[in-house]
C-alpha cells in the first residue's frame, strides 16, 4: 500500500519540477523581453535628442514663392523664423494656419526639404474692386469675395462699386451682373476697357451707371452694351469734329437710338464736381 502512494506522488512531483522549470523560462524570457525593449526605448530617445540637436538639420534656408503683394520678409516674420531652428521640430500646420490668416493670401503650404531646408508656397488675392458700404470700403477679389476692410495702406487701382446694399443685405445678384461686365470690358479692344473705369454704380430696376477717369458719366443700363458703346463712341467723334469740351459730360446710353449728352455734374455721384474718380489709392 505504501509503495503504492509512492509510485502515485512521483509523477506529481516531476510535474510540478516541470511547471516550475517553465514558469522561470517565461520569467527570464519576459525580463529578456522588457530589457531589450529598455534599450531600444533608451536608444530611439537618446537618436531622438542627438538628431535635434544636430547641426545637420538646422534650418540654412527658408524659400518663399508665389509673392506679389505680401513680401518674403514678412511671411517669415509671421510664421517666425529664427535661428537656431531645427526643421523637424516645427509645426508646418500651425505655420500654414498663421499664414492665411493674412487676408491677402488665398492658400499657403509649407514643407520641408532636407536637410535644412523649408519652402513656403503662397496664393495671393487680387483685388479685383472696392466695395462701398455706407462710408466703409471693403476689398473684393476676382470671385466677388469680400475678404477684408479697406485700409490706408492698401494699394489698390480698382474701381469703387456701389448701390449694391439694400440696408445690410448685399444684392448677390447685382454684384455677379457687375463682374460679368467688368469682365466684358476687359476683353474690349476699343473704350472703355476695364481700367477706364473707376466707379460703377448699380440700381436694379435702371441697371449700370459708370464713371470713367476722364471724367465721363455714363448711364447704360442692362445689356446690349456692344450697341451702346458703338453709339457713345459715334457721339464722342461727333464732339470731337464739333470742337465740343469733353470734359465732365453726362452721356445717357439707355437707350442707344436717343442718346442725351448733358454738361455738368452727373446726377447720382456722391462726389464733388471735378473731384478726380480714378480710384488709386
């Protein structure tokens, strides 16, 4: 009986010397594990440190492109540029972010070029015309957006919109009209072209009035503006030959069968007589 317990005891002691064999291999495999995975972790951090701080990645130069109106200097002094500066620990998202806070730019995007170099692109806005809200001015871009005040140190040679609100409301429709023709006198050959014009004023039930920078006012209308400005170029040849002053005349263009040409101040400029329109400011 006792041999018996024996040979049954045995086996469970070789067992549990089994068990207990592989519970230290797994221990020492886990610590082997955790040790190496130390060391990597000391390693990447100490690589980490010595890249920063390594004169390779210095920045040496930043390039800007796609600067008309905001100057190189200071999209630099937006984004803060300084020696030293490693390129890998900026924020090239906070920078394009800062950038195009700047209302003139359309879209910035920053970049790195290594070793130790960053490159800025930027789109800028082109003013396109002014537009007037009570006795405010507000810069509008080539899709009749209204990105920003107009302020004295902007420089602009646009023309000045207005008649456009109704109260605070700005009529959608009339502003689409106005760059539907601006972009049709840009494309004529003969006067007006674009640039001769420095105001346009709107109303929507008698349509177009605009105010040249020689000091024409002409009521047009809507539409037919190739016949109208075919008769208006007739009338002003016909002053010519008469010896007729051409200045401050008031030309209505309505409708082009009965043209009235009338001397004086024109009937809807806020202006004084004789002011010069050309708006360069």
């Amino acid at each position: 009986m006792k041999k018996t317990l024996n040979n049954a005891i045995s086996p469970r002691r070789n067992r549990s010397k089994r068990r207990s064999g592989m519970v230290r291999g797994d221990i020492f495999k886990t610590l082997v594990i955790v040790g190496l995975a130390g060391s990597l972790g000391l390693l990447m951090v100490y690589a980490y440190n010595f890249v920063l701080c390594a004169d390779y990645f210095l920045l040496k130069q930043a390039a800007v492109r796609g600067c008309k109106r905001i100057s190189e200097r200071e999209i630099k002094d937006i984004i803060g540029i300084s020696a030293p500066l490693n390129i890998l620990t900026v924020n090239l998202g906070k920078m394009k972010q800062d950038i195009e806070k700047n209302p003139w730019i359309r879209s910035a995007s920053v970049g790195r070029e290594f070793p130790d170099r960053l490159v800025i692109e930027v789109s800028e806005r082109n003013a396109a015309a002014l537009l007037k809200k009570e006795n405010e001015l507000y810069v509008l871009d080539m899709d009749g957006v209204v990105f920003k005040k107009f302020e004295s140190d902007d420089i602009v040679d646009v023309p000045v919109l207005t008649g456009f609100y109704r109260g605070d409301t700005l009529q959608i429709d009339l502003l689409e009209r106005t760059f539907a023709f601006l972009g049709y006198l840009s494309e004529r050959d003969s006067f007006p072209r674009k640039w001769n014009i420095s105001e346009v004023y709107t109303d929507d039930a008698y349509g177009f009035s605009v105010f040249t920078d020689d000091h024409l006012f002409l009521n047009l209308g809507f539409d037919d503006y190739d016949k109208k400005f075919m008769r208006l170029n007739r009338v002003m040849d016909n002053l010519t030959r008469r010896g007729l002053d051409k200045n401050f005349l008031s030309i209505d263009l309505v409708d082009p069968s009965r043209v009235v040409v009338q001397q004086g101040p024109p009937p809807v400029s806020g202006r004084k007589h004789g002011e010069s329109r050309k708006t360069k400011i």
